[in-house]
C-alpha cells in the first residue's frame, strides 16, 4: 500500500543504488509525476555524492523542519535536497504537509 512508505525507503532504495524503486517512493512521498521523481531521485543521489557528509546532514533535516510545520525550511530542503522548483515545490510541500498534519 502506497500509504505506508517512507522517507526510510527512500533512503534504502538510494544506498543500494536502486533509482528506480527510490523515484517511487519519492512520487508518493512528494506528489510527483514519474519524471519528475526520476529527476529528484538523481539530484538527491548526486548531492549525496558530492556533497558528503554536509548534504546529508541538511537532508537529515527535512523531518524535523517538517514536522516542527517550519514552511520556509522545508521549501529550502526540496529545492537544495531535490532540486524542487516553483508549483511542483509548493504541492510537494502540501504531501508532506497532509502526510504528517493531517487536518481533522
């Protein structure tokens, strides 16, 4: 069930070099098409590449910029972690939104 994934899986399916299996997760996550998922998988994965131990720190804190509802931290996340832009950022920032605050 799409329901159950998480960030985890995410993050499993990039360390064992599973990009396509990471772009799913990462769709149902962040609301994204398959391209754009495909596209934000691999930026993620080059960032991690690249930029060690600091890019992973950053990532580390999009769950708790998420879940402390800091808006403008999240926005700054997806853009620098998954190279979100513009209206695909901002429905992004909505998933997770409604995906950890559901309104009543």
């Amino acid at each position: 069930m799409t329901a159950d994934v998480t960030f985890r899986d995410f993050a499993g399916a990039i360390m064992t070099g599973n990009t396509g299996e990471a772009a799913r997760v990462l769709g149902i996550l962040l609301d994204l098409e398959a391209p754009t998922a495909q596209a934000a998988a691999a930026h993620f994965r080059e960032g991690m590449q690249t930029g060690g131990a600091s890019f992973m720190t950053s990532a580390m804190g999009l769950r708790t910029a998420v879940t402390s509802g800091q808006d403008a931290e999240v926005r700054k996340l997806l853009a620098d972690c998954f190279g979100l832009t513009g209206p695909t950022l901002e429905r992004s920032l909505t998933a997770l939104r409604n995906r950890y605050h559901p309104r009543a």
